[in-house]
C-alpha cells in the first residue's frame, strides 16, 4: 500500500516538474533524461493506472499483487543504467592512488559485471518501453524478482518485460550466477 502510494506521488511529483523544466529540456537532453524519461515514465503510469485496469472492487493490495507497475520496471532499470554511467565516468576521471586502486578493485569489478548485464538489457527493452508510451497498450511480457544477498535492506526488486518464459529463465539464471542474486520464477503478465 506505502509502495503503491509512493509510486503515484512520485509521478505526480515528476510530472509537475517536468513541466516547470520544459524549456530547459528542449535545449539540451540531459544525461539522466537518455536513461530515464519522464515523459516516458508519466505514460506508462498512465496506462496502468487507468480505469480499465484498475476497478471498483480491486483493492491496493490485489493491484500490487496483480503485475508489477511498468514506470516502476523502466525507472528502476533506466536509474541502474545511469548509475553505471555516472560510475564509468567517475573511475575514468578520478585521480587514483595505488591504494585506492587496490580497494576500489573488487567493487569495481562487481559494478562492471552488473552493467553489463542492465546494459544489454536496457539497449534490448528501451525501444519496447517507449512503444508501450506511445502506443497505450501493455504487450504480454515475462519477468521475475530478485534480490541480492549482500543487501543489508533486503530489499526486492523485479525486472522483466521478457517476450518469452525461456528467455526469463535464462536472464534468471544469469542473475543467480554471475551476480550471485535470489531471483523468483519467472511471472507472466498477459498485458493489456
């Protein structure tokens, strides 16, 4: 119920900033902007929340329960994406020590292999998330929830918008091998 109603805020929230920001978008896309749309994220939350998918007798919990919010699965995917920027970035141009290289080694081979893989996956679905915005209609997809072990919040997140149930299975069974996660079985959500 808190997630669903932090969602909805949060977009409200970027809508009404996103149109105090127009003029300045229109100069000059941003870093965060080619990762992260707002305009994107706004209509897919749109279509989800419209009253089609949401009727009079679902309640909070059976919403949350139903399918995971699409503007949650490309925000989230879009802010690891540009993390991984900002990240690449920052190794290139910070001066570093042979101290500092030593213990920024491990972590920083940790973050590559993760970016890869959010890499590959959003140059994958970046195009399908905004078809989704543009066309109004949620395409049947797969996806699954994960969690990493070393995660002091344990917190869980889920990634998807897979085509078929093997090639869920196959980005699960990555994310429990390479990057050491707890993944769940793969869902389906049938779109809309």
């Amino acid at each position: 119920m808190k997630k669903l109603l932090l969602i909805i805020i949060l977009g409200l929230l970027l809508v009404s900033c996103s149109e105090d920001n127009t003029q300045k978008s229109k100069s000059k896309p941003s870093e965060s902007n080619k990762y992260v749309n707002i305009e994107i994220i706004s209509k897919l939350l749109e279509i989800q929340l419209n009253k089609e998918n949401i009727n009079k007798n679902t309640s909070p919990e059976e919403f949350l329960n139903k399918f995971p919010l699409i503007s949650s699965l490309y925000s989230e995917h879009g802010g690891r994406v540009l993390f991984c920027s900002i990240w690449d970035k920052t190794m290139e141009t910070m001066e570093q020590s042979n101290k500092s290289t030593d213990v920024l080694k491990d972590h920083n081979d940790k973050t590559n292999k993760k970016c890869k893989i959010y890499r590959e996956l959003f140059n994958k679905y970046d195009p399908v998330y905004k078809e989704i915005a543009n066309t109004g209609k949620i395409i049947p997809y797969y996806y699954f929830s994960f969690k990493d072990a070393d995660d002091e919040e344990n917190i869980t997140n889920t990634i998807g918008l897979f085509k078929t149930k093997e090639e869920c299975l196959s980005y699960s069974n990555i994310f429990q091998k390479k990057l050491e996660y707890y993944t769940s079985d793969c869902q389906f959500f049938k779109g809309s």
